[in-house]
C-alpha cells in the first residue's frame, strides 16, 4: 500500500465474514526507494507531491514503530486505543532496538563521500569492503568508507539504510535512478551531536508460526465435516466465478461451516442458519442443499 489508509482498508478485507484473520505486510528498502521514484517523478504539482511523501513516510513509521501497531494505526485516525493490543507483531514479540549511532554514522558518511548518486545495495558493497568490478569501476575501493561495516551482514545494512530513510535521515535523489542523498535531518548524526536507535533485524523465518499455521476454518471442523465445508466452499467458489462476484457475497466461510455442522435438510431448515436471508435462500438455496446431500449419500 502507498499509504496508512489503503492498509487500513486493506487488512479490515479479512475481517468482513467475523472469522479470525492474520495481515502481513511486506516492504523492503527498495519498495520505498520505487514509491519515492514515483512521487517525484510524477506530473502532479508540488503541493500534491507533498501530500503523498507525508503519506508514505506516515505509513513507513508505522511500519518501523516498535510500540502496539494498533495504537499508531488509530492514532492516525485522530483515535486512542487504551492500552496496548495485546495481539499485534510488536505486543506478542516486543520489538528489540539497539544503538545504532556509529552504523548510521558509516552508512550516512558512505552516501557523502560516494558522490549522494547511488543505491544501497552499492553503498552496502563499499561498507563492507565488497571489491566488486563496479567499486572498482569507480574507484570507491578507495574511500575512506571501505570495508568499515564489516560487521554488519547485507540484511541489517539494509535495515540501517531502510530505517534512516523511514526517519528523514536520507532521501532519493529525486532523479529516477534511486541513488540516495543525505537531508539536512542527517547532519546532526555525522556530527555526533544526536544518537540513533534502529529497530533490530530479526531472523527470517521459513515457516509460518503454529497460530497462523490453525487459523484455516476447516481446520476447526471434524473429520466428517470438514470435506462438507469444502464442497460447499467449491460451490460457492463456482457461483461466484458464473455471477462475476467475491465468494464472501455469496456467503461467508462462517455460513457455510454451519451448513456443514447442522446439515440442513429443507429450505425451512436452511433459512434458520446465520447468514441465509431470503434472498440468499431463494438464489442458492436448492444448489446447496444438493450438495448436502450428495455428502450424506457419500
């Protein structure tokens, strides 16, 4: 999302039919390097322009935020949650930071003295003392800066360069090619005179936690249901795809478990479940109750 109310609507999506749902948001310095490219080189005129960079560097603090993501989501919505959440990434797993003055430093003074014209992946080789054929190509294996971040790996220098960006600290070159340019903001770091705390990098995980794993809604079913609920979610999917229309139109997941676990025999019977109104009835009502008993025939 290019801002912190398209995410809002994004992720409240999930929670139209009532059942428990996980949003996850991905980014990357160069998905913000790509929407800043973007903002600059767009046709609109400056006051626009300035709109939408408030607008991402909105949605880039709630992204790096280490307090209770929901807090920070109302709080942009001039609304306040009392307390923390209890339930977001940074309540289950507080976020841990630490003091990242010398690397932000290094990382702010490599943009200078490299000519503020080039990515973070280039200003991440030079760090880490990479002499790679482009170093070479110019001259950067030269610099005062190479090889001085050796102990940081490319994740967390990429993290560094992320979060200095997020902070105003650094900006795109404004010139479409997403080399990066110190701010004004910045000069107090190189001058030792403000310290900087970075969100730590986690470690990448390779499989999805034992909450998120149990959140599918046939998973709560029984071994006799649950085949139900899937041919009923088949047909539901199939009548979506004929009338061109989200599936959770036709009926949400938890009407359909109903129609599963009460096995309804007659549309008298239908009518009474949660979510079946005579409308939906009338529409649907005979194609489900055909399935339903192809499953008790099976």
């Amino acid at each position: 999302p290019k801002s912190l109310e398209g995410y809002y609507q994004e992720t409240g999506r999930a929670g139209r039919d009532g059942e428990p749902a996980e949003a996850w948001l991905a980014y990357g310095l160069g998905d913000l390097v790509m929407l800043q490219k973007m903002i600059e080189s767009s046709d609109a005129g400056e006051e626009r322009r300035w709109l939408e960079r408030r607008k991402l560097d909105t949605l880039l603090g709630y992204c790096e935020s280490t307090v209770c993501r929901r807090q920070v989501l109302l709080a942009n919505f001039n609304e306040i949650h009392p307390g923390a959440c209890g339930n977001c990434d940074n309540c289950l797993e507080p976020a841990q930071t630490w003091d990242a003055t010398i690397a932000a430093q290094k990382a702010l003074s490599c943009v200078f003295r490299s000519g503020q014209r080039f990515g973070a992946t280039h200003l991440i080789d030079i760090l880490r003392g990479n002499a790679n054929e482009r170093v070479e190509q110019f001259g950067h294996q030269a610099l005062s800066t190479f090889g001085v971040g050796s102990e940081l790996d490319a994740r967390q220098w990429k993290g560094v360069f992320r979060q200095l960006l997020a902070m105003g600290l650094l900006a795109t070159d404004g010139q479409g090619h997403g080399g990066l340019r110190l701010t004004e903001a910045s000069r107090p770091v190189l001058r030792g005179e403000q310290p900087i705390s970075l969100r730590r990098e986690t470690e990448r995980r390779r499989e999805r936690t034992a909450r998120g794993a149990t959140s599918s809604p046939a998973q709560a079913l029984s071994a006799s249901d649950a085949p139900v609920f899937e041919s009923l979610r088949a047909l539901r999917a199939s009548i979506a795809r004929e009338q061109n229309l989200p599936a959770y139109v036709i009926f949400h997941d938890a009407t359909l478990r109903a129609m599963a676990t009460q096995r309804p025999r007659s549309l008298n019977e239908l009518a009474l479940i949660n979510g079946v109104g005579l409308s939906k009835l009338e529409r649907y009502g005979q194609r489900m109750l055909a399935v339903l008993d192809e499953n008790r025939a099976a």
